[in-house]
C-alpha cells in the first residue's frame, strides 16, 4: 500500500526499534494521510485519512490560485509565506478544518475529484498541473494570479494563511498520533514531508523529541520503501541497514571528469584534497561562486554537498548576484546553509540534527547579520547539518572556509539552472560555461573563468 511503503521508507532506514509513524502527501491508494506504529519488523496501520479529504491537495490548490501552477511549486511557495501577514488565515480556514480528530476540505473550493485534466506537459518539457480550484474560490478570494504577473500582497497573505493552516492540522494530527503512540520517534515520509518549516516547529508544538524523514520524501521513495517492507514484515528477515546518508546515486572516475573538461575546452588544475579544498574556500572567502561536484549523487531533491553551488553565507549581495548571474529564480526564495553539525547550537535556535535539509530553524540574534546572505525575512533559515563521518570532504571545505572567513557555515544551492540537478560531468560543465559561475571544483579538478 502506497502509504506504507512511505512510513516504511522512513522507519526501516533509521534503525530505530519503535517509532511513530506519520505519511502524508496529496493522495495514494485513495488516501492522503497514514498513522502507524512501528516496532521491530512490523508497522501496525492505526487510522487512515481518505480522498477528498488531503492536506497536499490543500495546499497544491492554494499554490495554483497565486500563480504557481507547475509540478513542485509547493516549495516555492513556501518561502513566499514569511511575506504575507494573517489576513486571511480565519477565512482560509473555510477551505480547511478540523473535524473528528482528522480534517476536512470544503469541496466548494474544489473541483469535483476526477474533473481535472491531470497533467500537461509543454514543450520545454515543464510540467503544469491542471486546475484544482473551482469558481467558488475565485468568488471569495477575487480572480486567481496569472503566472508571470506581479506578486501582490493578496498573495502573500494567501501563502501566509495556506501554511498557517497547514501546520495547524499538522500539530493536531501528530498530537492525535502521540496519543496512540506515545514514543518521541516520529518517523515520517510522504511528499508534504518536505514542508520543512512545518517539520522545524514541531518540536515545539508536539511531544516528538526526534524525526527521522525520508529524505526521498515524495513518491521517489516508495520502492525503498516498498522493498524493505517485504524484506522485514512479510519475510521476517533481520535489520541492520541504517541510511545514514542520502548519497546514493552515480559517480565519476576523474579520468571521466578529465576526458569531458577537455573535450569541453576548459583550462583546469589537478590538486590534492587538501590544496583543493584550500583553494575553493579562497574562492568563497573572496566573494566569488563556486561549482561544487564530487562523489555520488544525492538521492532526493536535495543538494547536500556533492552536486552544489556554493557560496559566501555573509555577503549582502549574495543572494542578488545567484540569482541574476545564475539561479534566474523568484526574488522571494531562500538559499540554504551548509553547517558544521557540531556548531550548529553556536547559529541556531535549534539543536535537533537537519542532516537532509528538511527542518527550519530560526538564527539566533547575534549570528543574523553574519548569514545575511541565508537569512530569510523571517529570520530563519532551512539548514543541513554536516558531519564529518557522513560526508567528510564536504565537511573539511566548510571548515577551510572558516579558517578564512571565521563563518563555519557555506551558502549551499543546487547545482542547476532552470532545470534538474545536474548528474554527470558533462551536465556539470555545461551549466558553469552557460552561466556566470567563477569556478568549477569538479573531481580533483578545478577551474577557474578569470583563467579561460
């Protein structure tokens, strides 16, 4: 079942021998939300939420009616939110409310389930969702946004009172599973798992002192997840893997590397680890952009440190130069911190370990201005703490950098432009002489624009 392959593609990698366990996301199966509890091999399905009824489809819809119609825009609106004020948060609760320990969706809002048209795919292959919305939200809410017209504050206020409310049934429904599951280990998955300021709060508004979450939170996870249910629960074979990080995918031999850097033309450096590392945080220290590709690939939408662009945290301009030289994003969007592990408490207001950059935690006062260039509007920001013994290059290029700058954090961004992260060399290569990176690290190989 498609939500159990979810709670178990979280449970089963963490190691933990009883845990909670939480799935949400638009819908699978004809439901959109799982309770379970899980202990040793077994995950025992305690409640179920069912179609219409989903906190995805909520959210999807709210995105759509602002302008944010493609696959995956979710996120985007996310870090719309912190602009908008409460304006419309009572009124937003008609769409979405509480009721009989679940929720419910005023299907008003909504059109009719099966009347959609699914997906469409244009011709530079962005894929748009059909219309979720119905008349009846235009007549509360005014005419929708069209994409690519000005942000207004009705806007930001919608996104606003979207995630306020999100989170609110959020709490309630792990609220509810605490009841039945009194253990402080949540382990979660499901596409609305990557709600990272939802997942960053709930420390303080539950009783779960621990998550672990699939950091293939979305449907990318199932076959794990799926697999590893069958190997435990229904084979009743023993547990030993623990996913203690998510670089799963391919890497590249630097004779690989070598062949596509010069059949692209490109003047580079070989140089050891330790001169490498050196000499990309001089790069950063200095203000310039970085292209960062090393090792396997990320498994799941995050880049954590081996298919990066990385950056100086602390810079006022930082966020401006990303986006007009490379990123060519929205102007409201975060970019992401890269921070020592054990340093963490020293920057932020939380201590709770954010290995796959799926929590939101406030900065503390003192450190704002010194990660000017990773603090949100709201004085948050959407961090991945880095442990040596899960990715010890990574880590040692933070620390070279701060041997520089005295910051032991790194401004960190996919490495990518208006198109999916990059996987191989050559894609790497491409996305740094398309755009205005100063340098590409790549392998053991650096090269530098000022030199070609």
């Amino acid at each position: 079942e498609h939500h159990i392959a979810h709670i178990a593609s979280a449970y089963y990698c963490s190691l933990w021998e009883r845990a909670a366990g939480f799935s949400y996301d638009g819908s699978g199966d004809f439901v959109s939300t799982m309770m379970a509890r899980c202990e040793g091999n077994e995950i025992q399905v305690l409640d179920r939420v069912f179609l219409p009824n989903s906190l995805g489809s909520f959210y999807t819809m709210i995105c759509e009616f602002i302008g944010y119609s493609k696959y995956g825009d979710e996120g985007k609106v996310m870090g719309l939110a912190p602009y908008g004020n409460d304006t419309y948060c009572e009124k937003v609760t008609q769409i979405l409310g509480l009721r009989n320990g679940h929720f419910e969706l005023n299907l008003d809002f909504f059109k009719p389930l099966g009347s959609n048209e699914g997906m469409q795919i244009s011709q530079d292959g962005t894929v748009h969702l059909a219309r979720h919305f119905s008349d009846y939200m235009a007549n509360n809410f005014g005419e929708p946004r069209e994409p690519h017209t000005e942000i207004t504050q009705r806007e930001m206020d919608l996104a606003y009172a979207m995630q306020h409310c999100f989170e609110k049934v959020f709490f309630h429904l792990l609220n509810e599973l605490y009841k039945r599951v009194p253990i402080e280990d949540l382990a979660m998955a499901g596409g609305c798992a990557l709600n990272s300021v939802a997942n960053g709060k709930l420390f303080a508004r539950t009783p779960f002192r621990r998550t672990w979450i699939q950091p293939a939170a979305g449907d990318e996870g199932l076959a794990v997840g799926a697999a590893l249910h069958t190997y435990h629960s229904v084979l009743k074979q023993p547990r030993s893997f623990a996913m203690k990080d998510s670089y799963l995918g391919p890497e590249f031999a630097d004779s690989k590397i070598e062949s596509d850097l010069m059949r692209a033309n490109l003047r580079y450096r070989k140089l050891e680890r330790e001169p490498m590392l050196d000499a990309v945080a001089g790069q950063m220290a200095a203000g310039n952009v970085v292209g960062w590709f090393q090792g396997r690939m990320e498994w799941g939408p995050r880049a954590l440190g081996n298919r990066s662009i990385v950056a100086h945290p602390g810079l006022r301009n930082m966020k401006d130069v990303l986006n007009s030289r490379i990123k060519h994003r929205e102007w409201f969007r975060p970019f992401a911190p890269s921070i020592l592990a054990e340093r963490q408490h020293e920057y932020f207001e939380h201590d709770h370990p954010s290995p796959f950059m799926l929590h939101v935690y406030k900065i503390r006062p003192e450190r704002r201005e010194q990660l000017c260039a990773v603090n949100h509007v709201d004085d948050t920001g959407r961090l991945q703490s880095v442990r040596r013994d899960e990715n010890p290059l990574y880590y040692g290029l933070i620390q070279a950098f701060e041997r520089k700058s005295g910051i032991p954090v790194i401004l960190n961004t996919s490495f990518n432009e208006n198109e999916p992260i990059v996987c191989t060399p050559g894609e790497a290569i491409d996305c740094f002489k398309r755009t205005r990176m100063d340098a590409l690290a790549i392998g053991s190989y650096l090269a530098v624009k000022s030199e070609n």
